[in-house]
C-alpha cells in the first residue's frame, strides 16, 4: 500500500519550493558569516604579523648599532696596543712571551674572550683554543682583501672581531680583539625590544627553505605545531668561507591566542544568525509558496488533460502569475484544438493529410467495406513553380483542392504532400472508372491563378479495396503504382492497379539495388562505336557507350538501366564515371579522332557536370576539342535560356557539343541559331524510310542544308547497308554511324581497328 502524501512542509529540498528558500537564505546568510570570520581571521593575522615585523625591524637596527659600537670599541683597543713600541718591537723580533703576555694583559683589560696576532706569513700567536686547519690563511685573506672587522666562527663559538694593523711603519701583522656573542649575549640582545624576538647567528645553509636574506621580507614557518615568523638578514664574516645570517622569530601562534576569544563570540553570533535567518526564511517561503503550491496543483491537473483555474487573490508578482497562469491554459486549449487539426490536415489547402488518410483507409478496411483509392499528381506542376514562381504553385493547388470537392462533394479527399492528392471513394452511382475521368476533365479545365492563364493536368492511379490491399500501407502503395504506370505511358491519364505493376516495382526495386553494386564492384563498361567521315574517308571520332555485365543476369540492355539510372539520379555519378573513361581511352587514339559521350537530362542540369568535365580532361591530359558531348532536344522543353547558358559553360571550356536524335524532339531553328552546335545527329528513324520514301531523303536533304548553313557537321545514325549510305553521300550528309561500317567495339579491339585503316590508305 502506498503511504499517503504529506502536504505539509518538507525538508526535502526537491520536492518543496519553501525549504529549498529557506535552505538557500540560511546557506547564504551562513556564507556571509563564515566570510566575516574569515575576513577577520585574516584581517588579525595581516595586523599581528605588521606588528611583528616592525618590532623585528627595530630589533635588527638595534642589533646593527649595538654590533657597530662593539667593532668600533675592539677595533679602538687594537690600535692602542697596535701603536705600543713593545708591542711592535715584540712582534717585530718573534718576542712571543712578551706578545702573550700583552694581549692576556688587555683581554682582563676590555674582558674580551680572544686576542691575538696574525703576521703577514699567516701565523696566528695568542688565540686561546685551537684553530681549525687553514684558519690562520683564511684570516690573512681577508685582512689582506681589507676585511678588518666581523663575525668570526672557531671551535662551535662565535664571535665579534675587530683587527688593527700593526705597522714599524712597514706592515708586520694584525692585532684582533674578538668578543664572544654567547646565549646571554643574545638574550641581552633580544630584550633591546618589546618582543622577545630570539635573535640568533646561523649558517645560510641552515635556514628553511624559502628563506630568503631581505630584512623586510619575513617568512611564517612550521615547527612543533606552532606558526612561526622568521626573519633573516646577512651578517659580515671575518675569516671564514661559510656565510651566516642574524635570525629574529617570533611565534604568530602565540600572538594571535590572544584573539581567539573574540573569533569564538563571532562564531557563536554567526550561528545564532544563521538559525533566525533560517527560521524567518522559512516563514516568508511558506507565503511565497502557498499561492505557487495552488499553481503547481492546477499545473498537474492541466498535465492530466484536465481544465484548471487558479483564483486571484492578490495584486502583486504572484496575482500577477495566476492570471497569466489562467489565460495561458485557455490559451493551451485552443492551441490544441489547432495542433490536433494541423496534425491531421494540409496547411496550405485545408484537406485531410497523409495522416489522416491512412487512419480513414484502415478504419474503412477494418470494417470490410470496399471503396476505391485514387491517387493524383500534378503534370508539369514543377514548370509553374519555376516559371510563376512559388505564390502561383500555391494558388493553383489551393484551386485543385476546391476543384476536387466540387467534383466529389461526397469523398474523403486528402492532400499527400508536394503536387499529390488521394481521394477515397465509397459506394458511389459512378465508377471509379467514371469518377476518374470526371476528375481528369475537371483538373484539366483553364484556370486564372494570380492573374496568370494555367492549364493543369494530372495522371491518376487507382487502387480497389481490399482486393488491391489488405491494409492502408500495401492500397496505398498500389496506388501509386498505378499512378506511376499512368505517368509513364503519357499524361493526363489513369490506370488501374494491376498484380504485375507490383512485380514490375520489385523487379525495378531490386535492378536499382544491383546498380548500385555495379557503380562500385565496376560491372560497368564503355563499347565505342566508330563515326565514319565520308569525306576523309577515315575514322574521325567513337560515341562511348555504356554497357552492364551483370554477374547472374548476363549483359543488361541500356534500354533497362538507363531510365531507372535517371529516375533514381544514380546516371549522374555513372555519367561522370563514363567521360573520365572515355577521356582515359580516347587519349591513345590518334589526335584526329575524338570521342563522343552522351549526355542524359538528368546529368545536364546537374550543376557538378562542368567539373568533371574539366577534371577529366585534367587527368587524362586529352585535349578539350576531341571530346564531343552529346544532348537531346528534350532539355529544351523548359527553361531554354538556362539550357543554352549552360551549353555556352561548356563551350568555353573548348569541348564540341552535338545534338542528337535530330527530329524526333522539340526541333526549333530558334534553338539552332541561339546555339551553334558543332554537330547534328540524324535520327535513325529518318534512316530506315531512305529506300522506301523519297520523302525521308527531302527530310535528310533539307536537314543537311541547313546544318551546312548553320557551319554544323550531320552524322546519320543507323546507317546498315549501302543503299543508305550512297543516299547519305548524295544528300551531303559528312558522317554515318551504324552497323553498316562497324558494331560498337571493346576498347582493346580499337587498336586493330586503326591498323586496318592504316594498311588500306597504304594499298
């Protein structure tokens, strides 16, 4: 059993507003106090070590001016007795009792803990101790280099040493008075401030690390769990190698002990705000919430598919949010209202959508009811788009739309998308036959669309359930076979579903898929077919053409592959393949002979085509005007002037442009004279009729005229036996193609071809 939901306040900050309010003003009231604490933590320990620093600033002046005086009172007693006649006449003879003697005398004198003599020979006489090895030079070093005062280390002390030399007036040596700085020294010391600030004397190397001899720069430093403020400076020496430094510390710990009662009574005061932030937060986020807490009540409500209303009841932030909470669920449902018919329906025309149309079909199909699906699209609806622009394609569909309920005011009509509608029709007093051509006469009639004159057409496909489909997917599929049929066999027609349309489209399905295979496993293969020219009497040029060696099916006609190539786009990649090898092959033949690659739609208006032009050429290295492309008249039924831009792209890129299947398309002398091809190719329909109809030898005499007219060359096509070709020759035709002269060849039997020709002009 589920518990019951408490309404109550929670702490859980994720399910409750009001504590996560009251968690964050307390979290941040809580961060404003540690701040505080620390800032004043910080802000003592800036003031203690200030404080510290200054006191070792005056220590240090203090122990530099005590130092001063003791160097100048030794340095003072060493030249009183330095200036002494004895002394002199002593040290001068090597009299070292009466030398020792002198020095004990003033060592009780001054109660100073050495004195002795250095001579200029290195030796030392009086120092009470033993000297280290090497003392003695290290001492005459530095007196020679002018160093006559410093700390001087010997036997585990140290000490203050002044020397004074002794001169006759020629220099005999140096008299040095040294007192020892000991523990009560540095006591004495370290009282001369307030603080007790431990000076002591220490090798360099035995500072911590990080220490650094400026006597403004003091660093804290670790030991035995306290913080410590150390201080080094240099000290000069007098006679040694290892440098030393005066050291004044003093404990950071012990200074800020004294603070610590007034941080524990700020950390007590921050708590005890803490605690009154967290509960007046708590009673301001309860006032806040219980307005949003109705809010979040109608909010699920609304979420549950309910309709909710939340009372107003104040004026402020909150009032505020609940009308605008009101106005946007009236304003939810009414957008849903819309979402739920914009789901189901076209935007542009008002009909039923795709959507919809398989929901109606399954919904008829599941009650075993037959109807009838008709599937529509638009005949050259692309050309209005292009020529009148979007506006007017809009504006037509709009008008199909209302023609087809007028048609069939009865019928569930839908707009597939693009240019295509369904329609299904149940029992009716017409046929789907009737009904089909009904829809077919009212589509086509004239039509005034934005102030432009169209005449619409349309190709219909129909499907009769459920015979022709068990279920929406497979009838509507059928359908547009049918329609697919229609549109094939010539526009402005209708055709029924039929079982083999269907095997057709697998068969169609599969040969795509398999072309694909080719593309990449290379089964595709260039014939060449060599153009005759009958004046040179010679091979001038082969028109490449395209084979499938399929590895089951055998060789496929091109009749096959090549409309499903164009209907797929796959002839784009195919027919760039085809010129690169073309260009690849006509590159060995000799230089007179071109090759002539054929040119689909499709690939025409493809705007890659001038790049792989140029590319190929490029990478065969064959020269632009031996490549001959070849077009049909069919690109000129729309768009003329940027088929013939595009014509004038390719010539300047120096390759000959052909027009093929002459006369059985969109001939037009406008064409011909906006464009000056280099080649006509006559039609081999016109061919076959030469023995049999003196008019198809008008028909070819008057086309090889005006091709003279125009500068152009003609090439018949289907030229199989000599008849023909004495009525070519006669008419002035200047090239044949066909069986007569040559099958189309493999690339390899070319070579033989040319040897032939070669042996004949010989004879």
């Amino acid at each position: 059993m589920r518990p019951a939901i408490r309404r109550g306040w929670t702490l859980d900050p994720r399910r409750s507003l009001s504590a996560r309010l009251t968690l964050v003003y307390a979290a941040l009231f809580a961060l404003a106090a540690a701040l505080i604490l620390l800032g004043a933590r910080w802000g003592i320990e800036r003031y203690a070590e200030r404080a510290i620093n200054a006191e070792m600033q005056a220590g240090a002046k203090a122990f530099g001016r005590v130092t001063a005086m003791r160097y100048a009172q030794l340095g003072d007693a060493g030249r009183v007795l330095a200036s002494d006649f004895g002394f002199r006449a002593a040290v001068a003879t090597g009299d070292a009792p009466t030398i020792g003697s002198a020095l004990a005398s003033l060592k009780r004198r001054f109660d100073l803990e050495q004195a002795f003599v250095v001579d200029i020979d290195g030796q030392v006489t009086g120092f009470d101790g033993q000297l280290s090895e090497g003392k003695g030079d290290r001492l005459l070093g530095a007196l020679d280099g002018g160093v006559d005062r410093g700390v001087l280390r010997s036997g585990g002390r140290v000490y203050n040493a002044a020397a004074a030399p002794i001169e006759t007036p020629m220099l005999l040596g140096w008299v040095v008075f040294a007192k020892e700085i000991d523990a009560a020294e540095m006591r004495e010391l370290g009282r001369l401030t307030s603080m007790d600030l431990h000076p002591a004397i220490v090798p360099v190397a035995d500072l911590p690390a990080g220490t650094t001899l400026d006597a403004r720069d003091a660093k804290v430093i670790a030991r035995d769990g306290e913080r410590i403020l150390l201080r080094a400076s240099p000290v000069p020496v007098f006679g040694g190698r290892t440098p030393l430094a005066l050291t004044l510390e003093y404990s950071l710990t012990a200074a800020l002990a004294g603070y610590q009662p007034m941080l524990w009574s700020l950390l007590g005061f921050g708590l005890l705000g803490v605690a009154i932030a967290a509960l007046g937060s708590h009673v301001v986020a309860q006032r806040i919430t219980r307005p949003i807490k109705a809010l979040d009540a109608a909010a699920r409500r609304v979420s549950a598919g309910e309709s909710a209303q939340v009372p107003v009841e104040t004026r402020d932030e909150l009032g505020r949010l609940a009308g605008s909470f009101n106005r946007m669920v009236v304003a939810i449902e009414d957008r849903e209202q819309r979402i739920a018919h914009m789901a189901f329906h076209d935007s542009l025309t008002g009909l039923a959508n795709r959507a919809l149309l398989r929901e109606h079909v399954a919904r008829l199909l599941a009650r075993g009811q037959g109807f009838a699906l008709l599937c529509l699209d638009l005949d050259n609806f692309k050309v209005v788009n292009d020529t009148l622009g979007h506006p007017t394609g809009d504006a037509l569909l709009c008008e199909i739309a209302r023609r087809l309920q007028a048609a069939c005011p009865d019928a569930f009509i839908a707009r597939l998308g693009g240019d295509e509608f369904a329609l299904v029709a149940e029992e009716s007093a017409r046929t789907p036959d009737r009904l089909g051509r009904d829809l077919l006469a009212a589509i086509s009639a004239p039509a005034t669309v934005n102030g432009h004159r169209v005449v619409p057409g349309t190709s219909i496909g129909i499907a009769i359930a459920p015979h022709d489909g068990a279920n929406a997917t497979d009838l509507q599929k059928n359908a547009d076979l049918a329609l697919y049929r229609a549109k094939r066999e010539g526009k402005g027609g209708l055709r029924f579903f039929e079982s083999a349309m269907d095997e057709e489209a697998q068969k169609r399905r599969q040969m795509e898929l398999d072309l694909h295979d080719a593309m990449r496993e290379g089964q595709l293969f260039l014939m060449f077919q060599p153009l005759f020219d009958l004046g040179k009497g010679r091979v001038s040029a082969f028109e490449a053409l395209m084979r499938w060696q399929h590895p089951e099916r055998g060789l496929i006609s091109p009749v096959d592959f090549i409309p499903l190539a164009e209907d797929t786009g796959l002839i784009v990649p195919m027919g760039a393949w085809a010129i690169r090898e073309a260009c690849r092959a006509a590159r060995q033949w000799p230089d007179h002979v071109r090759v002539a690659v054929n040119v689909s739609a499709v690939q025409f208006r493809n705007p890659g085509l001038n790049t792989v032009v140029m590319q190929a050429l490029a990478e065969s290295g064959l020269a632009p005007d031996r490549l001959e492309l070849e077009i049909t008249e069919s690109l000129f039924i729309d768009n003329v002037e940027g088929v013939l831009a595009s014509l004038h792209s390719l010539r300047a890129l120096g390759v000959r442009v052909a027009l093929d299947d002459f006369g059985t398309g969109y001939s037009s002398l406008s064409y011909l004279r906006s464009f000056p091809f280099d080649k006509i190719k006559i039609d081999r329909s016109f061919i076959i009729d030469l023995l049999s109809s003196d008019g198809a030898t008008a028909i070819i005499k008057s086309i090889t005229t005006l091709a003279d007219a125009l500068g152009m060359e003609t090439t018949a096509e289907g030229v199989e036996n000599v008849g023909q070709l004495d009525i070519l020759r006669e008419q002035g035709c200047s090239h044949i193609q066909g069986f007569y002269f040559s099958r189309p060849l493999p690339e390899g039997a070319i070579a033989e071809l040319f040897a032939e020709e070669r042996a004949r002009a010989a004879a």
